[in-house]
C-alpha cells in the first residue's frame, strides 16, 4: 500500500472531501507535508523490517503455546464471525498499547512524533515512528496468530484499520450524531490530539473509552494541534528523537487547553 500509486489514490480521494466539507481553511501543502511522505515511505519501509524481526523473534517464543485444535476452530468459523472477532481483539490492545503509549515516558517519545503535526489533516496520520507501530502491530499480531485467524482476516484488518486511521485524521466537519459514541470519527480523534491530553485512545470504538473512563466528546472541535514534546522537524531527526537527550519542554500541555488562540484560522 506505501507506493506512489497508494499516495496518488489516497490524494484524489481525501484532498477533495477537505476542499468540500473543510473544518479549517489550511494548504493542500501546508508546513510539514514533506515530512509526512518520508515516513510515508521512508518510515514504512524502516517498519516492515522491523516488524519482520521482531514477529520472527516472538515467534520464536510463543510457537511452544499454538493449539492447532483451537486454530482449527477458530479458522472453521464464518468469515464475518472471524472478523469480528478480531477487530474486537485487535482494538482493545490497541486501545491499550496507545494508553502505555502516553504513559510510559520512553514510548511517548516515540509516540510524540505522531503528536507533533499542529495542523490536522489526512496527511498527518502518516506521520508515524516506525517503532510506534512496530511495538503494536507485533503485540497484535502474535494473539491473532495463536487463535489461528485466517490470512484474509488478518489482510481485512489490515485495509480497513489503515484506512480508517486516515479518516480520523482528516480536515472535514462531519459530524454523525448517535453514531458517535459507536463508531470512531475525526471529531472523536481530533480532541485526542489537543495537546498531550490523556483521552480517546480508541481507533475505531469510542465505547472502548467510555468503558475504561477515558472518553472525551465535547460539542466544539479543539482550536489547535500539536505535542509539548519538543520534537523537531525533519523526518532524519524524528527518527532519532526517541534515542536523544531530552531538551526543555516548551510550556505545558494544559496551555494548548486553556482557550488561547491557535494558529490559522478556526472551522468554518
């Protein structure tokens, strides 16, 4: 899905729907858009070595524990019951990798590249630490793995949840009343990325959050983006970031909160 062409539908697809249904008047090339496509590529590439590494190592360890019994029952039911159930699976340690994510200083310094982007767009959800994702997908992979789902279920999993992630991200005002507290929408990700708040881990369920206490769903939409984390811009020194000494922080992550004016212009 990283190639040219991928980049090339995805543009036609979402540059489109933010000119007609934009929340905020920003550039189609607004600050920062280079940076995205090298992790869209670059990053990428860096994540499926890692991820073949590390699957093949945790293999290594967890082939003792495969029940073909229960791979063989698990495999023999309905496609739609499968993928269900692994959607389920795959979101609740999602929802729980991206908690540790926050919480764990390490891992939000890897986390934090993500958060950097202070202008939301389909483009920002690209942005993403190669170890960010490695970390989860692994710990995803290996329960899917053992339970013996199939390899289209796991390819399902693998379109749907990446497409969706874009989505989240977009520039666009849609709101969907009821369906809201059911199925994740850009306004539910979007106050996730006010500042460094601690809410709305969820990819694809709010009631995720809700269950666990961590939903937030005001009316508005948040008036800027963007992590405290000083983290720089270029893709070489992202990369590196989680690696380096930290340096001073650049205010509070409640200052994003606290009503002051962001920058660009408010939703239309």
């Amino acid at each position: 899905m990283h190639n040219p062409l991928a980049i090339l539908v995805l543009a036609l697809l979402f540059v489109p729907l933010e000119r007609l249904f934009a929340l905020r008047k920003q550039a189609v090339f607004r600050p920062g858009w280079r940076t995205d496509l090298a992790h869209f590529f670059a990053s990428h590439f860096l994540e499926q070595v890692a991820l073949v590494l590390a699957i093949g190592t945790l293999l290594t360890f967890v082939e003792p524990m495969v029940s073909p019994a229960l791979q063989d029952a698990v495999a023999s039911q309905p496609a739609a019951l499968q993928f269900l159930e692994a959607l389920i699976l795959v979101e609740l340690i999602g929802y729980f990798m991206h908690r540790a994510f926050h919480a764990v200083p390490w891992l939000w310094r890897i986390h934090a590249v993500h958060h950097s982007s202070e202008q939301m767009d389909w483009l920002a959800a690209l942005r993403v630490h190669p170890l960010d994702q490695t970390i989860t997908r692994s710990l995803q992979f290996i329960p899917l793995y053992l339970l013996g789902f199939t390899k289209e279920t796991f390819g399902g999993l693998a379109l749907i949840v990446g497409l969706w992630a874009i989505l989240l991200h977009a520039n666009v005002r849609w709101r969907f009343g009821w369906l809201e507290r059911v199925i994740a929408t850009p306004h539910f990700h979007h106050w996730h990325h006010a500042g460094d708040a601690r809410h709305n881990f969820s990819g694809l369920f709010p009631w995720v959050d809700a269950l666990f206490g961590t939903r937030l769903g005001p009316g508005k939409w948040p008036e800027r983006y963007g992590s405290d984390a000083p983290v720089p811009d270029r893709w070489h020194r992202q990369i590196l970031y989680p690696f380096l000494p930290l340096p001073a922080q650049r205010g509070t992550a409640n200052s994003r909160l606290e009503g002051k004016e962001g920058r660009g212009e408010g939703p239309t």
